[in-house]
C-alpha cells in the first residue's frame, strides 16, 4: 500500500504556495504493538493551519521542515494494535495531510472515535472543533443575551456561520460581514441573519453606521485589522467583543497589519475585548456536542460544505481559504467509498 504524504519543504513568508510543501509516496510500513492504521476519507482546511507553518512559540509547536503537514481528519481504521481502536471504528483527530495516518494516540490533536449517525465530514466542523469554538465563543466569551445586536466577521465560513447562527437562536440579531453578494445571500436568505455587508464591494464602516444605529452588543471576530477598527467606533457601552481569530494576518509574521488604532474606545464605551481558545472548555465539550446535535436536528442550525477534491488539492485549499472562495467550511475530500 503506497501512502501520498504532503511535507513541509519551505516556510511561507506570505501566502502558502505550493512550493513550500512536497508530495511523496512512499510504502506504508507494518504497525508495532501500541499503533492502529487510519484510511483518511476528508481533511479539514482552517486558518491556524497557516499559523503552524511559523517557527514561532504558540499554543501547538510549529510544523517541522520535513514533517507531514498537520490538520485534522476523519478516516476509517484499517488495522490495530492499539487496545483502544478496533478495525472498521471511525476516527477523527492529527491525521495529517496524507491518503494513510499510523497513529498511537499520542498525536498534538489526540485521536477519538466518531460515533454518530450524522455525515462523516461533520466531525471536522459543526460537530468538531468548528463547532465547538463557535458556542463557547457566542455562549461563554461573548454571552449572548436576547436583544443583543450582533456583528460577526468572516461570517461566510465555517466558524463564523455557526456562531451568527447560534446568536440568532439566543434572540439576538445578527449582522454578517463577508466577502461577494453569494455568500451574503446565503446569510439573509438560508441562515436568518438580518443582514449582511460584502467587504468587497460595500464601506463596512459606512454599513455598521446605518445598521447599527444604536451600537453594537457583541463582535464576534474572525478577521481583527480594520473591520476590528471600524467596530470598535461603533460599539455600545458595555460591549464585549470575542477574538476567535486574525484571518486579515494571513497567520503569517511578514507584513502584518497595524493594531487598532481605536483600542481607546474601549476605554471609552467601558468594554472588553477577549481572546479564547476552545481548548480552555475541553471539560464541557459532550455537553455542548449534545445541544449542538440538537439543533442541527431542529433544523435551528444549518449547514454548508465546500470541497476540494484529492489529496493534491490541499495547499491550493490552504491559499484559497484567506482569499475567501470557501463558502461554509472548507474541507479536502480524499476518498469517498
């Protein structure tokens, strides 16, 4: 059995290009005492995939020169010695930007089984870490409450289109900032957001002023750089905003955006500002996954893929995520039967 790994060959500087990965095929050696063999069906593509490639000091050590480049995915396993996984269990975890992953249980992003009835690739997004840091960052961070106006960035991906969906189930109206009228669309006419701003084509700073005329409650951010700044004049007293991410970076360390120029207001409007990693709530993940489920089952909560296809595609994904042609979450699709 051959196994088509992706290995990090250069540091991107800026954008990821292909040429800083390598694709390999190599033999799959025999697994020892402690190892099971995963069949990887989808990978998922997220922005910190970028921050993983920087030789810097984070929350998970950076991707090695040489090493298989990290993410996580869903697959099936094809053989174990571990006593924990049996043939046939569905998995999702650290697999890696690979067809084949032998695993031990020791990965940066540990193994666990899949038991659900719901689509394999769900497990990568709504009812995965996607998912999970859109609640605790709306629920916990944010803590959402009914009336709040809400503004949510980056609100045409994965993250960012779950949490503007939960805010709405919590009775607050919901204000998306995306890129290109389809992905607006998609937020007014399939989710309930109230409204939407295309960064493309639109003044987000002119837009938030005409639609959040008394202020906005809660940020929800997935971008920082100037959307950051342009809500942070328009915040009401006692705003909270919730710092998920920085797509604006690029996750990169060469030309970085300023910080905000407006920080003052938050000063100002007696605001906090907050950053938060899902990982801080691992204790209550079960619960959240049981009222997540149920609101996909209610139909409270809808969702959108968007494919790749073929372990070859997944540094063109990577690139295409900070260019916005995702639209829901982005995943690599390996195998299908």
């Amino acid at each position: 059995m051959i196994n088509s790994q992706w290995i990090l060959q250069s540091r991107p500087e800026g954008e990821v290009e292909q040429e800083n990965f390598r694709l390999c095929d190599k033999p799959i050696r025999p697994i020892t005492e402690g190892e099971f063999l995963v069949e990887v069906r989808y990978l998922s593509v997220d922005p910190s995939q970028r921050g993983w490639l920087n030789d810097v000091r984070s929350y998970v050590p950076a991707v090695a020169i040489g090493e298989v480049m990290r993410a996580t995915g869903v697959g099936y396993v094809l053989e174990s010695k571990h006593p924990d996984f049996t043939e046939g269990d569905v998995v999702e975890g650290g697999l890696g930007w690979q067809t084949y992953a032998i695993c031990n249980g020791n990965e940066v992003f540990p193994i666990r089984k899949v038991e659900s009835s719901y689509p394999l690739s769900y497990s990568l997004h709504v009812l995965g870490l996607t998912g999970l840091t859109a609640y605790f960052g709306i629920l916990r961070v944010a803590r959402i409450k009914k009336g709040d106006v809400v503004v949510i960035s980056g609100a045409g991906g994965a993250t960012g289109s779950v949490a503007g969906q939960l805010a709405k189930n919590c009775g607050a109206t919901v204000i998306g900032i995306t890129g290109g009228r389809e992905k607006c669309h998609w937020l007014t006419e399939e989710l309930g957001f109230a409204a939407a701003i295309d960064y493309k084509n639109e003044s987000v700073a002119e837009r938030l002023v005409s639609l959040c005329k008394n202020g906005i409650d809660v940020f929800f951010d997935n971008v920082g750089g100037q959307i950051l700044d342009d809500v942070l004049l328009n915040l009401k007293v006692g705003g909270r905003i919730a710092l998920c991410g920085g797509i604006s970076s690029g996750y990169g360390t060469a030309d970085l955006p300023p910080g905000p120029k407006n920080y003052m207001q938050l000063v100002i409007r007696r605001a906090v500002m907050q950053g938060f990693l899902v990982l801080d709530y691992i204790d209550e993940f079960p619960t959240a996954l049981a009222e997540i489920s149920a609101w996909i089952d209610s139909g409270e909560l809808k969702v959108k893929e968007s494919y790749a296809e073929g372990i070859e595609s997944c540094p063109r994904a990577l690139k295409g995520l900070f260019r916005g042609e995702n639209i829901g979450k982005q995943l690599v699709r390996i195998k299908t039967s």
